[in-house]
C-alpha cells in the first residue's frame, strides 16, 4: 500500500488552458474526494465519489470543472479555460466508507498565470 | 459565521508545553477528523471520533456532542508538532456523507 498519490505534484498553466489531474487512492478504498485549498485556509470540498459514483458536487465545482471515477479506481478532475482564481493546492483524499479516517494525497498545486 | 470554528488561529509555544487546540461546530455530524498538515501541503489523519475521547501516543482528542466542541491536546510538546492542526466535520445536513467541512486551522510553533 503506497497511499493515496496524486499527480502532477505541481501544474503551471496559462489562462485560458484546460488543465487534467490525476488521483489514485489507495486500493480497497471505496470512497474518493477531491478538495481545493488556498492559503491560509483550510481545504474546501468539491466533490466526492463512491466507486464510481459520484454523490454529490459542491456548488464551488463551476461547469468548467469534472470530475469522473470511471471504473471506481483512480480520479481525475479536470479544470477548463482555466482563470487565475482557480489557483489553490488541489487535495485527493479516499477512505473506505463515510465515518472512517480519510488518507490524503501530497496534492497538486496549480497555479494559472 | 463558519460552520467549524478553531481557535486559536495561531499558536506558539515553547518545548515541553502542553498545548491544547480547540474546535466547535453548529451544523449535525457524524464524525469529526483531526487533521495534521505540514508545510508542502501533506496531510495527516490524526483522529477521527463521534463521541468520548481518543489517545495516540502523546496526543488526546475529545469531543462533547451536546455542546458540539471538540479538543486537541498535545502533551509533552516537541518542535517537531510544528503544523498546522486542521479540525473537520463530517455533516448530516441535505443527506450528504461525503461533504466534509473543514476549520481554517491552527497554526502551531513550538520552539525549542
């Protein structure tokens, strides 16, 4: 087990690109989160997966962001026409079911120049 | 007014001080995380408790869901506790399990 691991570590993009991350839970992990995070406050929610469903969607995640499970393993969250606003770490977490202790990944720091 | 409030904001402490870390809540739960997060981003799940108190080497989290308030404590503090201590509450409102919302997270520095 190697824990929850996200890639890419860091992300530098212009305005306006689309920008695709990847999170890989740790395996026998059904449930998967996806949080953003900006400095100096603490991760704010943006979706979450059961397999490969997805549950529920903050009204944070605009129509310029997916998410997908596809076949309930790995994540991947994709950002379009990205703005300068959506700079933040972006934090993948699983667990196994609700009300068990979550796993984070290192997140991807995006910034949008 | 936040849904998960922690105090204090920052925190600074010399060695060997026992530091306690508070947190409170107005929305229903159904568990509540302590999180450790360290600079570069990592985070760490220290506890996760729905009632009565929890004990991990020298940390001590308890919760009191009448009055919706939850403590950290560190014992015996190390400059190595160096973090930021983040609090969170799974909620039972609109049905969601999954929605986690999280304190803004108190910065600790322990001096040595």
């Amino acid at each position: 087990d190697t824990g929850v691991s996200q890639d890419p570590r860091h992300k530098i993009t212009k305005r306006g690109q689309n920008v695709t991350f990847r999170c890989d839970p740790i395996s026998e992990h059904n449930r998967l989160y996806w949080y953003r995070q900006t400095l100096g406050q603490g991760p704010e929610f943006l979706t979450y997966f059961q397999n490969e469903a997805q549950l529920e969607k903050s009204r944070l995640l605009s129509d310029r962001f997916s998410a997908e499970r596809p076949k309930g393993s790995f994540s991947t969250l994709e950002i379009q026409r990205t703005e300068q606003g959506d700079s933040a770490m972006y934090l993948c977490a699983s667990s196994l079911v609700n009300a068990s202790p979550l796993h984070f990944g290192n997140g991807t720091r995006l910034t949008v120049t | 007014k936040n849904e998960v409030e922690q105090s204090p904001q920052n925190l600074t402490a010399q060695e060997g001080e026992f530091i306690t870390i508070n947190c409170s809540y107005s929305v229903g739960i159904s568990a509540l995380h302590w999180l450790q997060q360290h600079p570069g981003g990592g985070i760490v799940s220290l506890f996760m408790l729905s009632s009565g108190k929890k004990k991990h080497g020298r940390l001590i989290a308890t919760i009191n869901i009448q009055e919706k308030h939850s403590s950290l404590h560190i014992t015996a503090s190390h400059p190595r506790d160096s973090a930021v201590y983040i609090c969170a509450v799974e909620t039972q409102i609109r049905g969601s399990q999954g929605n986690l919302i999280f304190g803004k997270g108190t910065k600790l520095s322990v001096k040595p």
